[in-house]
C-alpha cells in the first residue's frame, strides 16, 4: 500500500507542476483577453507570457545570441503571417508589428501615438518631456543635421581619424576593436556636444559613465548591486551632476559674452539658446530637460556610429571584392586632387556614391537589435484591429530591412544591391521616420564614411584569435596595420 501511495505521488507531482506551469504561462493573456473582451476592442492574436515579466525575458534572450528574429518568428510560427500580434513587453502589454507598412504608420503617427520607452529606461535616459517641450527641443537641435553644421566640424573629425588610426597602427599591441572605435566617435561627439578642444579628464570621466549607461539600458532592469542596471543608475546621476556644472559654467561665460551674438555650433548652447517660438510661451528649458536632452545625445551619439564602422570594416573585409570596388572609388577621389598632399575634403564626401551604398548597407544588416516603441493614447484602429489605450506598439526594424519582397536575398552583404535601388517610405528605418527620426543621421554617416576612406585607402585589420568569440563580435582582438607604399595611394 505504501508503494501505491509513493507512485501515486510522484505521478501526480509532475502533473501538477505541469499543470500549474500551463497555468502561469496563460494567465498574463487570459486576464487581458477578459478585460478588453468587449465588442469595442478587437485584439490580434499571440501569447503574452508569464505575469509581470510577460516575453521580455525571452526578447532579452534573443538579443544576447545575437538572434533577434528568434523572438518575432515564434510569434509568426505560430500565430501566422498577420504581421500584428499581442505580447507583454517592459512591463506593458504590446502590439508587436512585423510588416513595413504597419511600422510605417505607427512611427509617422504623432496625433494618436506618443513616445513608448520603457520605466526602466525613462530613469536612465529621461525623455519625460511634454510634446511641447520636445518640439521646442529639436528645433534649437536642429542645426545638428544642418550642411553649415556639419561642414563646420569636418576638419575636426577628418584630424580626429587620421590621428588616431595612426597611432593604433604604430603600436603592436592588440586592441579591442569596437572599444577602440567608441573612443574614436566618443572625443568627435564630444566636441558637437561642448565645443572647443575636449578637457582630457573630462573625455575619460563622461567616457566611463556614458558606457556604463549604455550597458544598463541594454540588460535587464534589475536594480541590485553587482548588476549593470544598477551601476547605470549610479552613472546616470554622475552625468546630472557634471552636465549641471558645465551648464552653470556656460551660461556665465554667455552672458559675459552676450548670447545673442554668439553663433550655437555646440549643443549645449543650442539648448541654453533663448530663441523665443511662437508656439511656445516658455523661452527656455529648464535645467533638468536640457541634462535630459544631453544624456539622451549621449547615449545614441556616437555607439551607433562605431558600431557601425566597425561592421562596416568587418564586412569589406570578409568579401575583398566590395572591398577593392569601395577603395578605387577613394583612390578615384585621391587622384582628382590639385596636389597629393591636399587632404580629404567635405565636398569629396559627395563623391562617395559606392562607399554610401557600403553605408546603407551595414545599416540595413545592423538593424537586429533596433526597436520602436509606440504608446497608444487613446484608442487606436489599424488594420482592422482596435488596440485599447495605454498599449504599447513593438517594432523591429529588421523585419522590414529583411523583407525578400524589398531586398533580394536579404541576409547577404551586397552593397551594389543599392546601385539603381529606389526605396520607398517605410522600406529603410536605420534612423527611425517622421518627426522623430534621428536629428544626427547625417552627421553619423559622414563620420563613417571618413573612417571609412582612411581605412580603406591606408589601413587592414589583423584579428588576433580569430576563434575567439567575444560579445559583441564586433569587440575582437586586432592589430592595426598601415599597407605598405606599393599599395598606399600616396
């Protein structure tokens, strides 16, 4: 009888635990599937995971390995090709969109649909900002994406590269590549962000903390020591404090020197600008919006863009063929020069119609892990769903960049695909659309493109360890190598 009683319990208990766990797993999506059941909202189908963490855990996952797709083709598996399905992500219930012209529509809707960022990433980086007061934000930031701008910063960038490609080609230590590259972006954006020559101690103190904060806003929000949430926390009120000395320190140096006649080539005093709007009562943001609107620079100002030249290296460099093509298009340019010793150019950037298609498409491979986030307020209809206020919108950009309706055979590198291609609104989202796209899309590619002509023309990579698999991949071991005169343009 005894042995009964003990196959019956374990019989039972792994039953139960099964039992139980299908019941957890479902109840996230039955206790929204009972509150919106009413006529008023139709829903599109899908799972909404565990409660309280939902799918974030899993979106998270496949980040980590570097499969993005993962999380969104189990959703497309399952539930079918609709494009539209309902999850639970960063705490909120969501509508994860997979199609361009869905996408398109959500990031253009500024009426109905409000910033989406997540809680845990609203502490880091801020944007807690009124519509108005964003508006009036980006219009002082304007110039960030103007010609005059950029024409203005070029030689600082074209010096900034030169410099220090030559001085990790001198050495023979091994660097990590991407960390190498971030600290190249990093003194370029310094300079936009502060002007004048950046402060050494400074480069290195905001270097550390701004990286640190990046990191945060990358893992999972866990708000314990020892977790990068938690030191980005720390970070985050580290960068407070020195932008509000630099911003006390600067609005003295600008009324001794009248404002008004001061030209706004830096973002700080962009943002400490008094340009009064007509739509706008107030003629300045406060302290506590500009820092915001700083750390936000800071966080999308220059990673982006040493990730991607980093990739963009990595690529040319795996398919010698768009390798060679890329570099006689900057050798063409070199040649049609007064004299050799002339250096680039901003006009010369122009010129460079190949080395843009290698640009856009490292933009489009390098798009996994670029998302949109979109909060409903207020009911919202599209296409032919009603999705109930205080709704999140999800989209990937990848799954429109990896459309085989858009680009052929998607996955591969192949720059010349952009020779004669004609994108349509919607079909490329490497700097998000509309009013929020990004302000610094402009100035990231130029940056690119002069890493880029100086790489190709005078430098290779070395991998050390090439089975080595670091994460980020990008974040390898190389040595920098200058070619040798047989092969150097000059």
């Amino acid at each position: 009888m005894e042995y009964y009683h003990l196959a019956l319990f374990f019989t039972a208990l792994p039953v139960g635990i099964l039992t139980l766990y299908g019941i957890l797993k479902r109840a996230n999506g039955w206790y929204y599937s009972i509150k919106f059941c009413s006529k008023k909202y139709n829903i599109p189908p899908g799972d909404m995971g565990w409660p309280l963490i939902g799918n974030t855990v899993a979106y998270f996952k496949s980040c980590i390995s570097g499969d993005s797709n993962s999380f969104l083709s189990s959703f497309f598996h399952r539930f079918g090709p609709g494009g539209m399905y309902r999850g639970y992500i960063f705490g909120k219930p969501t509508i994860i969109v997979t199609k361009p012209e869905i996408t398109k529509k959500i990031l253009l809707d500024e009426e109905y649909l409000d910033r989406g960022m997540p809680d845990y990433m609203k502490k880091l980086i801020g944007l807690t900002t009124s519509i108005q007061e964003d508006k009036h934000s980006r219009r002082l930031t304007a110039p960030v994406k103007s010609h005059g701008l950029l024409s203005d910063y070029f030689d600082y960038i074209d010096r900034n590269v030169r410099t220090t490609l030559e001085k990790y080609a001198a050495t023979e230590e091994p660097v990590k590549f991407l960390s190498t590259m971030n600290k190249l972006t990093f003194e370029v954006f310094m300079r936009i962000l502060l002007g004048g020559e950046v402060n050494r101690e400074l480069f290195d103190e905001m270097f550390e903390e701004i990286t640190c904060l990046i990191s945060g806003v990358h893992n999972l929000p866990i708000n314990l020591p020892g977790f990068p949430y938690h030191r980005a926390l720390k970070a985050r009120r580290k960068l407070a404090e020195i932008f509000r000395q630099i911003l006390e320190e600067r609005r003295k140096h600008m009324i001794a020197k009248d404002c008004k006649e001061m030209p706004k080539s830096n973002i700080v005093d962009m943002l400490l600008s008094d340009i009064n709007q007509d739509d706008y009562e107030d003629k300045r943001l406060s302290d506590d919006k500009i820092i915001e609107v700083l750390v936000l620079f800071g966080f999308a100002g220059f990673e982006p863009v040493a990730l991607m030249a980093t990739k963009a290296i990595m690529n040319l460099e795996k398919h010698p063929h768009f390798l060679e093509k890329a570099k006689e298009e900057q050798e063409d340019i070199v040649k049609k020069r007064s004299s050799s010793n002339v250096g680039l150019n901003f006009d010369e950037t122009k010129q460079m119609t190949y080395l843009s298609n290698v640009i856009n498409e490292t933009l489009r491979l390098a798009s996994d892990q670029t998302i949109f986030l979109r909060n409903t307020n207020a009911s919202y209809h599209i296409n032919g769903y009603t999705i109930p206020k205080g709704w999140k919108f999800f989209a990937i950009a990848w799954t429109v960049h990896m459309n085989p309706d858009i680009y052929v055979q998607p996955k591969e590198f192949n720059p010349s695909r952009w020779d004669d291609m004609e994108i349509k609104p919607g079909n490329f989202l490497p700097f998000s659309l509309g009013p929020r796209a990004c302000p610094g899309s402009n100035f990231a590619k130029l940056q690119i493109s002069v890493i880029l002509h100086y790489f190709l023309l005078y430098y290779r990579i070395e991998k050390i360890n090439p089975e080595e698999k670091p994460y980020p991949p990008e974040n390898c071991l190389v040595k920098f190598k200058k070619l040798s005169a047989s092969t150097d343009c000059n």
